[in-house]
C-alpha cells in the first residue's frame, strides 16, 4: 500500500504552519505525528515561546472545527462539556454542547485548572466520547486535543496526574530560537501578523483517510520486539519508581508508523523508533528523584536505554513477513 496521500497531506500541512512559524520543522512534524494518528500533544515551555501560537496554526491549516478554552481554577467540569438546561419557552429541557464538542480543542494552560476539571478530559481523550448526566455523546471525528502549560510557574498551578499525562501521545518541548530565527521571526512579525493570511488547506476528509490508512505501515517482529524491549527497560531503570505501561509501546509504535512515512517509507526503522522515543515516553515515567524529574532528566534516562538496548539489523527488518 502507498502512503503518497499521508505524507503530502502533511507536507502541505507543515508548509502552511511555516509561514507563520520560524524554523521548528521538527515540533511541527511532531504535531503531524500526533494528528495523523489520531493523538493528543502537550506542549510544554516557558511563555512567549509560541506554544499557542503553533497549535493555533494547525488548527487554521485544517478544514475542521475549533475551540480555544483558556483554563482557570474556576473553570467547570461543565463549562467545558456542555449542560442540559431548561427552555422556557418550549418548556422542556434542552443540551447546550460546550467547546469540547469540535475537531480540534486547544487547551490554553491546562495546570490552571484544578484536578477535578483536568480528569473530564479524560473520556473524551481517551474514547472519543463524553458522557454527561448519564447519557454517553460521540465527539466528531477527528477529534484532537492540544494543551499547552509553562513547567516554571508553581503558584496557581494543578499538576497534571500520571492518568492524564498518558492520555498525551507526545509531550513536546518548544525551546528557544536560534540568533538567525529570532531575527527572521522580528522581521515577519514587523509590520503585521501572517496568521491572519493563512488559509486551510487540507480537508476533514483527507485527515479521516490519513487517520484509517497509516496503521498499514508495515512493522517487523524484530521493530515490535525492539519497541517492548525499550518500554520493559524504562521498568527496571534504578531511577525509575514506575515504567512505561503498554499503552505507552503501543504510542511508540503508532509515531513510529506516521513518522517511518513522513521520511518517505512504507515501512518501520529502529531510527524512527529512536526519534520518536523522547517525546512518547517523557512524560509517562515516574522517577525516584522528584527533583531530577523537574530537571527533565527523563531524555537522559531514555537516551541511556537507547544505547542499551541492541538495534535490529537490517537484514531481518526487510523480510516481508507471509
């Protein structure tokens, strides 16, 4: 099966982001990533990094519905849901559906909201659905949601629990610009906003189609065993209090498939598996040191399992299987 359709998509996607944003091809291809199959992102960094900014693109890039909620500690459960209240004038109960109900959700500072707020994501998230005073909804498709958080702030702040975390495909880390991009981004934000000339140029359609098809991507046995024996590492880590569970190899697996056609193959390499470790796995280790964890030493736990762990030759990942 060819894939021409998905990586086409994506590039007209990427290309579209990038005449707003400057440089960050490699956090724009990880957004694709994530709405390709069909995942959610957490973007993490300090403010003014463009966080909002990006997601905002991607959702402009696509012919879908979106919803921008700014999350504050007096944000509901319901304010995000929707509520069933009563008309008056046809005197009988009516559902007003909150933001939730759309394509593309970006969640503005999502550590603002308190916990029991963050948990109602959980549902929608996970099983595309939300159920409200006992009657279970079906969320559109594609359904993605897109949180961003500043890690520095403390004050304020409602730490996001490990069940919420792994709800995220990715965790992705914006980082600052380089000399020459800080320049290019003065430049192009000088006289007025390029977001605003943007327009969408992939359809609902073809996201769906790009959603159904990745999946055929083939994947060896040797890629499958490298893929568990990364995550079963990440479990017997002397730093690590608890692992990867199987939901996390089984993100690993489904980056690896979108970012193996991304790079032009109909196929899985131990490279794509290795590109993609840091951001699927980041977020769904908890470590013994909670001091070491703020100081992001989960990429170095990974990149040590990474080179502990032995690469599947070549060889064995191009014997078709059947």
């Amino acid at each position: 099966m060819r894939f021409d359709h998905i990586y086409e998509l994506a590039e007209k996607v990427k290309s579209n982001i990038q005449r707003v944003i400057v440089g960050k091809e490699d956090i724009i291809e990880l957004l694709l990533v994530a709405l390709i199959s069909s995942g959610h992102v957490l973007l993490e960094d300090v403010p003014g990094m463009g966080k909002t900014l990006l997601a905002k693109c991607l959702a402009k890039s696509l012919d879908c519905t979106f919803k921008r909620v700014q999350f504050t500690p007096d944000l509901l459960p319901s304010d995000l849901s929707g509520i069933n209240y009563f008309n008056q004038k046809i005197g009988e109960f009516e559902f007003r559906p909150g933001p939730i109900f759309t394509n593309i959700l970006l969640a503005d500072e999502i550590n603002r909201a308190t916990p029991r707020t963050q948990s109602s994501l959980l549902e929608c998230m996970e099983e595309r659905q939300v159920t409200i005073d006992g009657e279970t909804m079906e969320l559109q498709q594609p359904f993605m949601v897109i949180a961003t958080q500043n890690p520095i702030e403390i004050q304020g702040t409602f730490p996001l629990p490990e069940a919420q975390l792994d709800r995220f495909l990715l965790k992705v880390e914006m980082g600052y610009p380089s000399t020459s991009e800080g320049i290019e981004i003065l430049k192009r934000f000088k006289e007025k906003n390029p977001f605003d000339e943007i327009p969408p140029v992939v359809s609902r359609e073809e996201i769906l189609a790009a959603q159904r098809d990745y999946v055929n991507v083939y994947v060896s046995d040797d890629i499958l065993r490298y893929i568990v024996s990364i995550v079963e590492k990440t479990r017997k880590h002397n730093d690590v209090h608890l692992g990867v569970s199987p939901r996390g190899s089984q993100a690993l697996l489904r980056a690896s498939q979108v970012y193996a056609i991304l790079r032009g193959r109909d196929y899985v390499i131990p490279d794509d598996v290795k590109a993609m470790a840091k951001p699927v796995l980041r977020h769904r280790m908890i470590l013994r040191n909670v001091m070491a964890a703020k100081g992001g030493q989960q990429d170095e736990i990974i990149a040590q399992i990474l080179r502990q762990v032995p690469v599947p030759t070549e060889e064995r990942l191009w014997e078709r299987e059947g």
